[in-house]
C-alpha cells in the first residue's frame, strides 16, 4: 500500500526551491514523498531525484510512488547525515536544491506502532531507524535520575523535569516501563493538577519530544548536516528546511547566519585574518510561517516554520 501524506507548505517548498528541469534534488527527509514527488516533477525531463529516509517504511513507499521514474529517482535507506557522501559516492559535485522536512511523519505518528505518541499502547521505542541500537524504553530504564532530568530539560524544555524525573525511577523499581501509555500515565500523575489543566498541550508532550530527539540523536546529525551545506550546493542552489521545534530551528537558523557572515575574526580585529567568505544567504530574513488557511486545514502544519538559504 502506498501511503499519502499532507505535506507541510507545499506550496511555499515549491516557490522557494524553484527548481528548474535538468536539476538535480535532494529530499533528505521522504517520509510519504509528497514534496518529494513535487520536486521531481519539477526537473523533468533530465533532472534526477535523490531521497533519503532513515525509516524503511518511508523507503519502501518511496519505491513504490517512484516506480514509473525509476531511472530519474535513487533512493537511499539512510540518515541525512550521510548525503554528502552519498552525492560523493554517485560523483555528484552540487546539487540544485535540498529539503529537510523534519520531525515525524504522520504515517510514523498514527500507524508506527513505536509509541512516538502518547496516545494508544504501543511499545516505548521512538526509533525512526529500527537498526538503532537504543530505544525509548532502554532510555527511561536505565539512565539515572539526573540524566533524566537533563534529556527532559535540555530537549522538551520541561520546567517540571526533576519532579518527573522522580516519578520515573520510583515506577521503574517496582518493574520496567515499556509502554508509553505507562510512560504517559506515569508524566501526568507527576505534574500537578493545576499546570495540567492549565496547558493547552498534552502534559507528556515535553517529555515524549526530548526522548524523541536523543533516541534518534536528533541535534546532532542536523547541526553536522547543516555543516555541510555549502558543499552540496551548486552556486545559487537552495536548502529549504522546514523544523517543528525551537531547539531545530535555532540551529538552521545559527548556521545560516555563521555561512553568511563568513569571517570569524573577533569583532576588534582591524581586518580579517582568518579569510573565511560569506558561502550562503538567506532567502527571507524570518523564518516562513504556514498560512492560516493552512493551518485551519491541517493542525500538523501549526509549528512549522521554514528558513531558506541560497548558495552564493
Ligand atoms: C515530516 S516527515 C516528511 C514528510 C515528507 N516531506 C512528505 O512530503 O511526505 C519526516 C520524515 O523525515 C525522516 N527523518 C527525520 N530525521 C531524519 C534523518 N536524520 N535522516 C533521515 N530521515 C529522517 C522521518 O523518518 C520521516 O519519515
């Protein structure tokens, strides 16, 4: 079965991208290869496609939707972090456009069975790469208190970090939490009633993203991707990312700003003597929020924003 998705901004993905035939893409983030397909026909005839997805469910489907452009479209089961040596690998010097889309996709979040949400009871393992080594549950179960209390800090913003931290290795001793209806449960019960039916979200919501992001070492294969950028560019070539959280954000957002500015040189220095040049620009200034109309239609698409750059 090939499964569809609503793809967030399609309409602005294409603008932004504004790729052209005879292009070469990169989608590095298939999931169920809407804005991938987009981008496909946009450089036909003679461009190519390559997708990369870390989920085999993702990949699988992207066989089947490319199946009639086989020969246009390469497709890879593999994190983003490894595209450059993937372009390396197929002799590809720069590519036209890039795009991220990140975070989960639908498909993941209501048919994964890999407890990404709280809803449900499904096994705590919020792998999107099932050859990963470390799920969820081996997360909860076997860090200590203080860790816990970091990864729910430093990655959900969790203000309530310690007290859940708490309540977690309490449950825990009395027998291991595999289930995120447990792990959800046992988050609720930690807050106090007050703040819960204060919050407009989920009370786990914090805490099922932060484990989310070290599960799937989130942060950092985005920070050493968006490293790379520059060279995968073809002068005047596009990255379009499209983040869902503050912590991916700010770092699209930081690296965008440190290629265009280029030089490091401290501020008081009376020239640069370190000759690094300006290699990226943005395309807006501010990040590109989804429409209303958008957001009316599909809630998915509420935190959404998209930063765009251009090789210079
Ligand atoms: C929001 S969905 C993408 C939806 C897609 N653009 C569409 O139009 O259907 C995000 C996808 O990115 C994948 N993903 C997230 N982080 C990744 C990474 N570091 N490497 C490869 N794939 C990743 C997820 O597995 C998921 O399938």
């Amino acid at each position: 079965m090939i499964f569809t998705h609503t793809s967030v901004m399609p309409q602005e993905i294409r603008e932004y991208l504004d790729l052209k035939p005879g292009n070469t893409c990169v989608d590095c983030t298939l999931g169920g290869s809407g804005h991938a397909l987009t981008s496909l026909k946009a450089v036909l005839p003679g461009g190519r496609l390559i997708g990369t997805d870390q989920d085999r469910d993702a990949v699988e489907n992207a066989h089947k939707v490319f199946e009639p452009y086989a020969s246009n479209v390469h497709i890879f089961h593999d994190n983003f972090s490894k595209v450059p040596r993937i372009l390396d690998s197929m002799g590809i010097e720069g590519v036209d456009g890039i795009l991220l889309d990140l975070g989960l996709s639908l498909h993941q979040l209501r048919q994964g069975k890999r407890g990404f949400s709280f809803k449900g009871d499904e096994p705590l393992d919020m792998r999107m790469d099932l050859r990963a080594d470390r799920t969820a549950a081996d997360i909860v179960n076997q860090s200590d208190e203080k860790s816990l209390v970091d990864i729910f800090f430093k990655y959900g913003e969790e203000r309530m970090s310690r007290k859940i931290a708490r309540a977690i290795v309490k449950a825990r001793a009395a027998s291991p939490i595999t289930r995120n209806r447990e792990l959800s449960e046992i988050v609720r019960a930690a807050m106090p009633a007050k703040l819960v039916h204060q919050q407009k979200i989920h009370p786990a919501t914090r805490v099922f993203q932060a484990l989310r992001i070290v599960v799937n070492k989130e942060l950092e294969r985005l920070e050493r991707f968006m490293e790379a950028v520059p060279d995968m560019l073809n002068p005047g070539g596009r990255i379009c990312v499209i983040s869902f959280h503050s912590l991916e954000d700010r770092i699209v957002k930081q690296q965008i700003r440190a290629f265009e500015k280029g030089c490091t040189c401290p501020r008081d220095f009376p020239k640069c003597v370190c000759g690094f040049t300006p290699r990226l620009k943005s395309v807006s200034r501010k990040a590109i929020l989804p429409t209303q109309e958008e957001t009316e239609a599909n809630p998915m698409a509420r935190s959404a924003r998209l930063r765009v750059a251009e090789k210079v």
